[in-house]
C-alpha cells in the first residue's frame, strides 16, 4: 500500500518539472522577438507546436515500451532530453535551432508524462479519476510556482538566463523522482489495493484491449475527436496568452498573475473534475466542463478586456475547465480499455493534442496575423469545445467496447464446442 504512494508522490514531482516546459512559454515569446527582431509571431509559434507534437506523436511507441519496460529509464531520458532542449533554447539563433530544442525538450516531456500517467493508471484502479488529477495537476499548475520567478529572471537578466537556469533545474530533479518509479509486479492484482471496489457510477469494462484491439472499436475514434475539439482553445491560450493580454492593453503585472493564477485553476480543475467523476460518472464530468469550456473561452475576449482583474478571472476559468480533460482522459482509457496495455493506449490518445496543436499554437497566430484580432481564433475554438461535449454524451450513449477477436480465434472457439 505504501510502495504506491511513494510512486504517486514522485509523478507528481516530476510532472510538476516538465510544466515549465508548456505553461511559462508564453513568457518567452515577446522577448524572443526583441532579442530576433525579424522572428515573426507565427514562426515563433510554430515553436510551441513542434513542441506539443513531439511530446505526443512519439508516446504510442514509448508507452508501449513503459508497459513492459517500466518507466524508470524513460523518465531518466526525459530528464536528459528535458535539460538539454530547454536550456539550449536561450542560445538559438535561428528560428530552425529553437525549433530543434523546443522539439528536443517535448521528446522529454513525453517520456515524463507518460512515465507518471502509467503510475495512475496502474497503481491506482480504485481512485483512477482522482489520483490522474493530481498526478496531471503537477502539469497543469507546477509552472505557478515558477511564473513569478521566471518572471523577474526575464526583466533582470534576460531570456537566455531564464532559460538556463530552470532547464538544469528541471533537468537534475526529473532523473532523481525517476529511479524511484517503476510499474506493479504480479503480486499487485491480488492486493488488497487492486481489490478496491469502484463506484457504482463508473462503467468500467472487464476486458483488458491491446492498442491494436483498441484502435478497431469506434469508441475510440470518438474519444479521441472530442480530446481533439476541446484541446484547442486551451492549447490557443497556453500558447497565446501574453500576446493577447499585451493586445487588450493590460498591465504587465495582471497578465502574469492571471499566468501563475490560471496555471493553478488548471491544476485544481484537473483534481477537482477527477474527483467528481468518481461519483458522476466518467462521461458527464466530461460534459459538464467542456460544454462551460466554450463560454468561458469566449469570456476572456468579452470580459477579458474590460480590466486586469477580469482578465484575470476569465483565464482563471477557462483553466479550470480545460484542465478537467487531462485527468478525465487517461481515466476513461482506463476504463474503457483496462490497465494491461494503459500507457501505450492513452498514447495513442494523447497524440490527438499534437493534431489540437496545429490549431492552438500556429494557425491561431496565422489568423492574428491575417485579421489583426483574435476574434476568429477564440470563437472558433470556443465551438469546438460545444462540439466535444457531444460527442462525450454520445461516448455514453455507446455500449461498452468489445474485442473483435481474430477470425480464426472464432472457428477454433466454435471447433471446440
């Protein structure tokens, strides 16, 4: 019982090093500009979208190999690879090195977050919801503890110092939370732990899918459109925050609070819906968040711009309910799917926020650049939330998914009988 919670305990922490990495980037845009003065908003930004697709397009393969592997060695990487690509990113000097480190750096973070997730998924059956929270909550809401920091590192000694510093921070406590972490040996299924009853709200399959198994049921396919549509106003405003707060005319001083604020409203969202979830039901702690998702979004644009503070409320908000889809996710891979094969399936989830990225990161700046506004960019995004929360409704709506045994499998089977 106790080995678990020091496996939680270190995720957590490593999760929370990898934060930086995605929600203090906005920081750097503007002084990467200043410091590159023909680096236009779109190139730079196609940075972040390198990022984010390196950190998920590359975790069907490792996932898989975490499964049977462990995740001990894969975190030890993403520690490397981390400290490397983000601390190098301060001396690039041209747009295609920064491309190359900021992709570096989402290659480590893949290998830490799927390392951690794989804790939640295997370790915990009995709190699944809850205990993704707080593991993606470290994601979600570390970089809070950081933002102020960064934020007089920026104005002191510039981006290159920003850089340099966190990156071999990161880097050092990321290999040290790894060798602790490793997955459940056999003895764990017959554990008091595993035995856990669940709630009665959850629907919970007793088959265990391989990914291949996985990727033939619709279900699936559904799943992974709405992690799509609901990533990309989130993603938009990760990436884009600064820039759009400079646009309002705010002060310098309510954007980076409202920057370590919501990174904490996005931790608390993924715990809180998680938990939720225990009691409501995979699906509709899903419903309920994207669906606010949307207004919410579109509250920053209408709202946003009356003052700081409602700048400040708005991102709070829109965080809060984004965050949810990051415990919800892994969780309902869970237990659609089982836990056999739970880190190579959520993988092959989790690529859906490198195709959300395109939308989130660079297409967003292109339409900035194209209109002059991001008008488009937010009430887009903001349908797109809408959208994902009907399709989780009809995810429920869906019987449970079932394995679509090979042919021959079959003829032996009724040979038999």
């Amino acid at each position: 019982m106790q080995k678990r919670w020091i496996q939680f305990g270190c995720a957590v922490v490593a999760m929370v090093m990898i934060a930086n990495l995605q929600y203090a980037w906005t920081l750097f845009v503007r002084p990467l500009q200043q410091g590159h003065k023909d680096w236009k908003i779109g190139s730079v930004q196609l940075a972040f979208t390198l990022f984010i697709f390196f950190e998920t397009w590359i975790t069907p393969v490792e996932g898989w190999m975490i499964d049977r592997l462990g995740p001990r060695l894969f975190l030890t990487l993403g520690g490397v690879f981390c400290g490397i690509g983000w601390t190098a990113m301060g001396f690039a000097q041209t747009l295609t090195q920064l491309w190359i480190w900021y992709a570096l750096a989402g290659v480590g973070a893949a290998f830490v977050y799927s390392g951690s997730i794989a804790t939640a998924l295997k370790w915990f059956p009995d709190k699944r919801g809850i205990v993704s929270g707080f593991i993606t909550a470290g994601f979600g809401a570390g970089s809070m503890l950081f933002i102020p920091l960064i934020a007089v590192i920026l104005k002191q000694s510039g981006y290159e110092t920003a850089f340099l510093y966190t990156g071999i921070a990161q880097g050092i406590i990321i290999i040290l939370a790894a060798q602790v972490l490793h997955n459940p040996g056999p003895d764990f299924k017959v554990s008091a732990a595993a035995k856990k009853p669940i709630s009665p709200k959850l629907r919970r399959n007793i088959e265990q899918f391989n990914s291949a198994q996985m990727l033939a049921t619709p279900q699936f396919w559904v799943l992974y459109v709405a992690f799509v549509l609901t990533s990309v106003g989130g993603l938009m405003i990760t990436a884009q925050a600064g820039p759009v707060g400079r646009g309002m005319a705010l002060p310098a001083a309510a954007i980076v609070v409202a920057l370590a604020l919501s990174r904490g409203a996005n931790g608390a969202g993924r715990i809180f819906w998680g938990w939720i979830s225990e009691y409501l039901g995979r699906e509709m702690a899903m419903f309920i968040p994207f669906t606010l998702q949307a207004f919410c979004i579109v509250s920053v644009l209408t709202l946003g711009r009356i003052s700081g503070t409602w700048f400040i409320v708005t991102m709070f908000a829109v965080y809060f309910t984004w965050g949810s889809m990051f415990s919800l996710f892994p969780a309902i891979i869970g237990d659609y799917f089982g836990a056999d094969h739970a880190t190579s399936n959520y993988g092959f989830l989790y690529t859906a926020k490198g195709v959300a990225s395109i939308g989130g990161g660079w297409i967003a700046a292109l339409l900035f650049q194209k209109f002059g506004n991001w008008n488009a960019a937010f009430y887009g995004t903001a349908a797109l939330a809408l959208v994902s929360g009907l399709l989780v409704l009809l995810a429920k709506a869906m019987p449970l998914p079932a394995r679509r045994e090979p042919e021959a499998d079959v003829l032996l089977a009724k040979t038999a009988s």
